[in-house]
C-alpha cells in the first residue's frame, strides 16, 4: 500500500478512537455530575439534625415555685411573726398529712464553712383537720410536744444553721447546727426526723439512725436510745 494510503488510514482510525474517547469522556462526566446530584440530595434528607427555623420557640423557662398556700403563710406568721419565712410544705413527714416549715431567717448569712441557712427560729407545724398544730420548735433549744429533744445543747442558742432534706421514704430530715456553745464553733448538727412509731418528730443520735428520748427538763436532754 502507498505510504499516502497507509497515513489516511491511520488518520482515520485516529479520528475514530478520538471521537469514541470524546463520547466516553462525555458519558462519564454526565455520570459523576448526576451522581453528585443524587448524593447532595440524599444528603439533605439523612441529617443527623434538621436546622431549626428561626420562627421555633425557645426553650420552655424553668417551672416557678408553687405558690405557698394562704392558710399555710398565715399560720406561719401566727407562729413566728410577719417576717416568717415557709421554706418546705406538703406532706413533710409521709404521713398523709400536710405540714410546714418555716423559719425566722437572718438576712445576711455570717460567713463560715458549715453549710445552711441562718436561723433564729423555726417550727414544723401540721394540718389536724383544719387546725394547725406546733409539733417541733428551735429557738433557744429544740422542742417536741414532749418535751427538750437530746442532744440539745444546755446554753440557750442565739441562732442556728438549718439543713433540710426531703427523703422519699423517711420524709423530712432536718440538722440543726448551733452557730456558737461556749465559744466552740466546731460542733456537730443535731439530726431531727418523724418517728412514726411515737409519731412525734425526735432527735437522732450520731450515726442518724436512732431516736432519741425527750426530756422535761434540760439537765436530762442527752439521753439514752429510744
């Protein structure tokens, strides 16, 4: 064959392959194209998380407090004064019955590592049908319908630190730190809880676990196991 031929072969069997790898070229950037679609697609849809709308509310605010109930407010202050201060209510010791608690709070807590609120005064009282009743006192010393509570401290005691928790089961679990015997800051709370057995509230002796007996008179006050 003449080289004149063999080279017009050769050119159009070049343009030939050209023209396959244009087409295949052109195939596969279509391809990539529309995969890259498909996948951005799915990808709005499969978020971990869909943006939120600006038109959304924010989040809901934090509930208040109840509202302390006006009976309950007024058998406060019939108790400790105006200035008397509900801190717990409901059914306090789990015994069905609703109760209170309320303190005379000093305003301007001293500073000190023991943890609490200052207090002057504080009682628990108890709804019997309708009529209010006293059944725990801290003022000078700690008191039951009985009588002193153990462990209360000889000296009359100015102001307290008050602790209070709401166990599911025991109900109301107080400790009563007194802010200074005999220039000794370091002593420890006296615990007070519901004794549904005499169905009083009653100290506890060092391990929280015991109830104390009452006494009529203070020079007993640090007495046996109940």
């Amino acid at each position: 064959m003449p080289k004149s031929a063999e080279k017009a072969v050769i050119l159009m069997e070049y343009r030939v392959v050209g023209s396959r790898l244009k087409k295949d070229f052109a195939q596969n950037i279509f391809i990539v194209v529309l995969a890259a679609t498909a996948f951005g697609t799915l990808g709005v849809g499969c978020g971990t998380e869909a943006p939120k709308s600006a038109s959304e509310p924010a989040a809901q605010a934090k509930p208040a407090a109840p509202a302390i109930p006006e009976d309950i407010q007024d058998a406060a202050q019939h108790l400790l004064g105006s200035d008397a201060q509900v801190l717990l209510f409901g059914d306090l010791a789990k015994n069905g019955k609703r109760q209170f608690l309320a303190a005379n709070v000093v305003p301007k807590t001293p500073k000190n590592d023991v943890p609490g609120t200052v207090v002057t005064r504080a009682v628990v009282a108890q709804d019997d049908d309708g009529k209010w009743t006293e059944l725990l006192r801290c003022d000078e010393h700690l008191k039951n319908q009985k009588g002193y509570l153990g462990l209360t401290p000889l000296d009359s005691i100015n102001g307290w630190r008050l602790q209070y928790e709401q166990d599911p089961e025991k109900g109301l679990q107080l400790y009563f730190t007194p802010l200074k015997v005999n220039g000794d800051t370091h002593v420890l709370p006296v615990g007070v809880r519901w004794n549904p057995a005499t169905k009083h509230y009653q100290s506890l002796d060092a391990s929280y676990e015991h109830f104390l007996k009452e006494s009529t008179s203070l020079q007993n006050v640090r007495s046996t196991l109940r």
